[in-house]
C-alpha cells in the first residue's frame, strides 16, 4: 500500500494542533498510539513526538487515525 506523507510546509501547524487537541482530551502521547495501533495504524511514541515537533512528516493514514482517535476534524488539525 502506498504511504502518503503529508508535508506541513506552514510550519508545524498539524504537530501543534495534534498536541494541543491531545491535551484537552487529558490524553498521553502513548495512550493516544495505543489506541492508534489498536485500529492497525503504523505508529510508534517516538514518531509522535517528531511529528508533534514538526521533524517528521505524518502519513495520511496516521492522520486519518488521530482524527477518529482524538475525535476531531481534519479541520481542526490543519487550521493554522
């Protein structure tokens, strides 16, 4: 299957979002992948935190995944 990386040319805005929406869920960086891994997505802690960084690209499937799991909107990950 084809990975799709999504790269954050404005400057990190998914990775903060990403992390702030995780915090107002009261959710830890690796309960939020476990729930991730549970639903098949290719996810571990340390590639979440460069991703929350914004040192590492996120996939679109792990994107998809943060959607469902934090139970938000692509929306609210991608607005700046």
């Amino acid at each position: 299957m084809l990975q799709v990386k999504i790269k954050d040319e404005a400057g990190n805005v998914i990775g903060r979002n990403i992390r702030k929406i995780r915090k107002t869920r009261h959710m830890g960086q690796t309960a939020l992948v476990r729930e991730l891994q549970l639903l098949d997505v290719d996810i571990t802690r340390e590639a979440l935190v460069k991703i929350e960084r914004g040192i590492q690209h996120i996939q679109l499937a792990q994107l998809r995944g943060i959607r469902d799991v934090l139970h938000t909107t692509y929306e609210e990950l991608l607005d700046e």
